[in-house]
C-alpha cells in the first residue's frame, strides 16, 4: 500500500476514535450534570400512599416514564415492590427493631468475650451477652425510631402492609403532579407535603 494512502487511514481512524471518545464524555458529563441539577434544585416532597403495593408501582413507573429522575422517589413498606431504580427501606415495627438491635448486640458481645476473655465462667458469659443485648436493642430502637420520626402518622397504615411513597419533585412541577395524581389514580391517597396531611382510608 502506498504511504500516503496508509497515512490518511491511519490518520482517519484516529480521528474516529478521538470523536468517540469526545462523545462518551460528553455524554457522561451530560448525565452528571442531570445528577447534580436534581441535587440542588429547589423540591417539594410529596408523600402519596398505596393500600396496595403494586398501584404504588404502576404509578412510579408511569411517572419515570414522563421523565421523572428515579432518583426522586423513595418507597418505605413491609412489601416493597421489586426491580425498580428507586431508594427503598424496609419498614419495621418498634419491636422489630429491637429484636434485630438485640441479636446485633448479643452476637457482637459474645464475639468480643470469646476472642478477649476465653476463660469466662458461663453465668459471666451470660452476663456478657445480655448486656450486649440491651445495648444492642436499645440503641437500633433509639435509630430506627429516629429514621421513622417524620412518618409517625402513617405508622399504623405502614404496619398494615400499606406502601408510602416519597417523590422529591421540583418546586415548579409539585403542584401540577400532585393533582395529575389526585384525580388520575382515586386508588391511591396523596397527602401532600406533610405526611401527616390526610386522613386514613375509610
């Protein structure tokens, strides 16, 4: 092959593989940008509830579909619906809570007791280990209630088996979404931006 016509190959697809590199930045700055335009803008969290997990479903995905960032959406429940990008928590009762907290410090206490103290009596063993338990529970109980402070007044249609959903929607957009909700989907109860705003089903 001549050496001006290997030249100008060469030359062409390094070209080529300059542009494809320029486009894949370009488009992972794009998507970083979208992020961080989510992050800072000014939102409304609006909490929508669904007595039946899988309505709470078609709804999130019939809002990502519009264009809402699945970023904006987080579901709490004991049933919570698989396979969508969203933020989910498991929601647990106090006595959950305590119980997991409890096991949690009792399994670590009698770690620690038998890597440090191998030559403990059984009844100081015990001792060891309810100690850890009490700590443990007490100190998952104390979290737990933290995390579920904002949404003490759903606590009973959570335990219920109901799923709450928490969609950060910009300022601008929270209004019109919420009542494009409100009287497009009657099997689901909006509450506003206070989770405590409505009453419970009938």
């Amino acid at each position: 092959m001549p050496i001006g016509l290997w030249a100008l190959g060469f030359r062409l697809r390094h070209e080529g593989c300059v542009k494809r590199r320029e486009n894949r930045i370009g488009c992972t700055a794009a998507a970083i940008h979208s992020r961080l335009s989510l992050r800072t803008m000014m939102t409304t969290r609006i909490y929508i509830r669904a007595r039946d997990p899988q309505n709470g479903r078609r709804l999130v995905e019939e809002l990502i579909a519009d264009g809402i960032d699945p970023e904006a959406f987080t579901l709490i429940g004991q049933q919570l619906p698989s396979g969508l990008p969203v933020k989910t928590r498991r929601w647990r009762s106090d006595a959950s809570a305590l119980l997991r907290g409890a096991l949690i410090g009792a399994a670590g206490m009698l770690a620690v007791s038998l890597l440090l103290l191998q030559a403990l009596q059984p009844f100081a063993l015990l001792t060891l280990i309810v100690i850890g338990a009490a700590i443990g529970g007490g100190w998952w109980l104390r979290r737990h209630r933290s995390a579920n402070l904002p949404l003490s007044a759903q606590q009973q249609a959570l335990q219920g088996g109901e799923l709450l959903i928490l969609a950060d929607l910009p300022d601008a957009e929270a209004p019109r979404i919420e009542e494009r909700v409100s009287q497009g989907h009657p099997e689901l109860l909006v509450l506003g931006p206070d989770a405590g705003g409505s009453p419970p089903f009938p």
